[in-house]
C-alpha cells in the first residue's frame, strides 16, 4: 500500500489526494501536522533523494526563519533534520512512499505511473 505524507490543507496535497482516489489506488495519510513525523523518517527521505529535493525552500515558513536560522539549518544533516521535525512546513509536499521508492512533490506522470 502507498504511504502519502503531508499537510491536509494544502493544494500539492489535495490534488494528489484527488489523483489517487480517481486511480483507486489504496493510500495511508500521515498528517505531520498533526502526528509529527520521525527523525528516523526524515533520515531515510534525505539519504534517498537528497536536502534539495526535500527541503522547501519556496514556502513561507523558509522565508520566515531569519538567514541565521536558515544557515544553522543548513550546517549538517543533524540540524536540518531537527529544523524539519520542529517546523515541519519545511517539508516539500507531498511525500508519497511507494514500494519502489519516494516521489517528493505533486508529480501527475509520476502517480499515473503507479496504475
């Protein structure tokens, strides 16, 4: 079964929440805002796809961290984990785990794909 990972209300997930069930593919939702989300997790998605693929550095919450806080998080892989754990926004959504590996970001082809 895949494994979508996100924040309810936001539009990258609504249309890949939307894509999904028009594909009936079966999904599980791990709402970080709510049910936070595992150092351990956070590892695994950087090791597989790397900071630039899984930071969000377009979203407000990037912006709002003062270019001290930005450069702390970017120093080593310890404290950009934490910077995720604690503002979880930072987190380019969705993340969806498939049983070949993660596609990060709403990737149409790439759902389909999935069929």
């Amino acid at each position: 079964m895949l494994k979508i990972y996100g924040i309810k209300n936001c539009n990258s997930m609504k249309k890949a929440f939307d894509l999904l069930n028009e594909l009936g593919l079966a999904y599980e939702f791990h709402d970080y805002k709510k049910n936070g989300i595992a150092a351990e997790t956070l590892k695994t998605w950087l090791d597989a796809k790397g900071q630039e693929v899984i930071l969000n550095k377009k979203g407000t919450t990037w912006r709002k961290l003062s270019e001290t806080e930005q450069q702390v998080a970017l120093a080593s892989e310890n404290n950009l984990i934490e910077a995720l754990t604690h503002h979880n926004s930072l987190i380019k959504r969705p993340v969806l785990e498939t049983a070949s590996g993660y596609i990060v970001g709403f990737d149409e082809d790439a759902y389909r794909s999935l069929k």
